[in-house]
C-alpha cells in the first residue's frame, strides 16, 4: 500500500529590489588617500622598528621610562626618530603597543597598530 503526500511547489518571484539594483558610481579617490596616508604610517613604522632591533640603548631608554610609567618620556623618544603622525603609546609589564594615526581632511583615514613584546 503506498502513501500519496502532496508536495506544493512555490513558484519563485524575484523580489521587486532585485530586479534593476541601481548601484551608485565608485569614488576611489578617498580610498587612494587613505591607501597613500597609510604608506606613510607604514614607513614610520618602519624607521621605530628598525631603531629598536638595531639600537640596544634606545630600546634601554624606551623600556626604562616605560617601567617608570613616564609616558611622556616614551612618547618623546619615539617621536624624536622623525614620527609625524599622531601616534597612541600604551605599554604594559608585557610589552609595548603604538598606534599611528593619519587625517585626511581632518577626517581620520587609518590607523597602524604595532605590538611588540619585551618580557
């Protein structure tokens, strides 16, 4: 003996929004700023992270102003390698984290965080 279960089949509508989407033209020339601005960032960056792999005695004074919780110290020392963007320094008996910051029409674009650790 067999079973007879009705299947329903749902016809499928596209939704009316699915139809013609309009997508609004692309500007990239914020996108190209902020890709420039962070280039930037990145070769600061580069210059604190090559001052604290090739210089021991740089890298003493970072961590001692730090363990004396001076943090204007810190900042001072990091700043005097040529940094020019706005940069966050935290630190903690773990390491050390910075985050530089760029504006774009005084607009913040991007930001590059950097870790590192020293215990």
């Amino acid at each position: 003996m067999y079973y007879y279960y009705p299947v329903y089949i749902y016809p499928v509508y596209p939704y009316p929004n699915q139809i013609h989407r309009q997508y609004p033209d692309v500007n990239t020339g914020y996108l190209h700023q902020s890709a420039q601005e962070t280039s930037t960032l990145m070769k600061e960056a580069s210059i604190v992270l090559d001052e604290f792999a090739d210089s021991e005695e740089f890298s003493k004074k970072v961590m001692e102003s730090a363990q004396k919780s001076n943090m204007d110290e810190v900042e001072r020392l990091i700043k005097s390698l040529g940094v020019t963007s706005d940069i966050n320094v935290n630190f903690n008996p773990d390491g050390l984290r910075m985050e530089f910051i760029s504006k774009v029409k005084d607009t913040e674009c991007c930001r590059l965080m950097v870790a590192l650790r020293w215990s």
